[in-house]
C-alpha cells in the first residue's frame, strides 16, 4: 500500500496543525482539495477539541488528522516562576499594571491522563499526531486497535529512531527551518538540522515513512524533499495567511510585511520560530534569565500580549512562522493546493 492510500489521500500534501490557528473549515478545505487536513488541539479543552472534531466530520467525508502535544509535563518551581516574572516586570510597569504573582499551567499533556485519547478513539479520525514526545505505549496500542495512523515529531535521528521502536507508523521530520514550536524532545537540546538533512538521516536509518516538515512553500520545494525519500511533505506557514484560518488581522499583515524569523524560548517556555518582534529584539538579551518552564511562560506571555494590545502594541504577539515565510501568496486553501500541484507536475 502506497503512502497515499495508507493516509487515504490525492496529494502528498498534509497541513501542519498550527495550535490557535487551524480551524474545522480550513482543515475540511485542504482534505477536500486531496490533501490531509489537520487540527491543532493541544491548546483546547476536551469539549473545545470534540466539537472542532465534529464540525470537520461535517464539512468534509475525507481523512483529516488531529495534533496533540505529548510534552513531559512538569512543576513550575516558585523560585523558576518568579525569576522570570521579576525579569518582565519592567514591560508590565510599562504598561502600569502589575505583573501576575504565580503563572499557570495552561496547556495539558496528551500523556497527563486518557481524555484525550478516549475523544480520538470515540470520534476516530484518520490520523492522529503528536509533538513534543511520544505517547504512552498503552495509548499506543489503542489507537493501533482503533485503526487509527500514528505520526510524531522528529527533529533528530535520536528521536526517529525511538519514534519508530515505539510502533509509530509516520514519522514527521521537523527541520529547524519549521515555523512554531519546535518538536524536540528535550526543550534543553534541539540538533537544528535543516529539512532537507534531516530527511536524509531518517530516510536512510529508518524504515518508516517520512514526512517532510519546515520551510516548503512551492511545489518545486516540495518535488526537491519527495526525491530526497520523502513520503510527503507538511506546510503550515503558507496555508496561515488563508481566510478559513483564525489568525488575526495583525498576524497576517506580520507574514507579508515581516519576512525574518527568528527561534526563541522567551514566548512559551520552549524554543518556537516566529516573526521578529518584542520578544527577540527586548526580551532575548544576553542576561536572559532562564525562562519559566512550558506551558508556564506561556501564561505570562499570553497575559502580557493582551495588555499590551490594550496599550495600543501588538509588538508582544506569538506570529509563528518559518523560515521562508517572505514567499507566502494570498491564495485561498483550494487555489494554494491546486498551485502547489501544478508547480510539482512542471518540474
């Protein structure tokens, strides 16, 4: 059985599950155009997650995949908390408002309990993937008894390799040219190797397939990592700026006007690629403390964009993107895939 059929899919195109900004509609267009569709459900609560799930089961017949964060969920220490917290309590002074006295842990982890699991395998999607790590092996094993795919997040030969002892059936390779959080394992270590290397590691140590993730834009692009052995490619920064999608008037203007990124840990707690603003230019100094841990910082980033955006500054903003982002086009998901597909049948 080719990939294609495996996933049940025209093209070898997935769109990336972009946590906050993937919505039913944009994920029921790109599966409706061929492709896998996706939704980005580790931000949402139980019942936020199952009914998103449920509204693309409406709007389209075809396999989409969900995404959950599988990341190792930890204490935040009062002392880590307010390090961080004294060190941008000058930006919230700014703003003549007091910083939070404890910061909270906002985002769950797929492996902290079952509920999650229980929702993918009572409303059963194609597919479901997982970033930061991997699930438990019992959460495993009944998602295989389901017949539902399995995909995980790889940045690193080391990663692949234990997605696939694990009995994963996909692994994604993330390169560091990926917009978002990065998918590593360790938020102390990330190897930062490109796209295209990385698919080379995996495709000739490993046996699974691979799906090729950080920095593809065109089809030409994608044709260049099908012919280094990848299976498929995953997009999520050129698909940001399409209507059906929930990013904000702000953070579609950043993606056209803005074309650098820059990786940084000081937003969430773990290092993620964004559009330059704030964040790297006056958090990201070279006394930079370090930050409270994932999902933690997270929290005080959220607070701290809210206010500022009542200042007047959108400068504080989570504008995820990769690393090419200057050569995204105002296409909608339907056009956007169809380009894409013509672009790969001229080379």
């Amino acid at each position: 059985m080719s990939f294609a059929q495996q996933l049940g899919i025209k093209h070898p195109i997935l769109l990336a599950p972009m946590a906050g900004v993937s919505t039913p509609d944009l994920a029921a267009e790109v599966s409706n155009q061929g492709g896998l569709g996706s939704l980005g459900l580790g931000a949402n609560s139980v019942e936020s997650a199952r009914k998103q799930i449920l509204d693309t089961q409406v709007l389209t017949d075809h396999p989409f995949q969900v995404n959950f964060f599988c990341h190792k969920s930890v204490e935040s220490s009062a002392e880590s908390q307010q390090l961080w917290i004294d060190y941008i309590r000058p930006v919230f002074e700014k703003y003549n408002s007091p910083a939070p006295t404890e910061l909270k842990c906002i985002y769950p982890s797929f492996k902290d309990n079952d509920d999650f699991l229980n929702l993918v395998l009572e409303t059963k999607p194609k597919a479901v993937s997982f970033h930061f790590g991997i699930p438990h092996p019992h959460q495993i094993t009944k998602l295989k008894e389901a017949g539902i795919l399995t995909l995980v997040s790889a940045t690193n030969l080391a990663e692949a390799r234990a997605i696939e002892k694990a009995g994963i059936d996909i692994i994604i390779a993330q390169g560091i040219e990926a917009g978002g959080h990065r998918g590593i394992f360790n938020p102390t270590f990330d190897a930062a190797i490109t796209t295209a290397d990385l698919v080379r590691l995996i495709t000739q140590n490993c046996t699974l397939p691979v799906v090729a993730a950080g920095g593809i834009m065109n089809g030409q692009q994608i044709k260049y990592m099908l012919n280094l052995g990848a299976s498929a490619v995953q997009l999520g920064t050129a698909f940001v700026q399409c209507k059906t999608s929930s990013a904000n008037s702000t953070y579609r203007q950043a993606l056209l006007n803005q074309p650098i990124t820059q990786v940084t840990a000081s937003i969430s707690g773990r290092p993620a690629r964004g559009i330059i603003n704030h964040w790297q230019m006056e958090i990201d100094l070279p006394e930079r403390p370090k930050t409270a841990p994932y999902p933690y910082a997270y929290d005080l980033a959220k607070q701290l964009n809210a206010l500022a955006i009542k200042n007047g500054d959108v400068g504080y903003g989570a504008f995820w993107a990769g690393s090419n982002v200057a050569q995204i086009r105002e296409l909608e998901a339907r056009d956007l895939i169809n380009q894409l597909i013509l672009e790969m049948n001229q080379i």
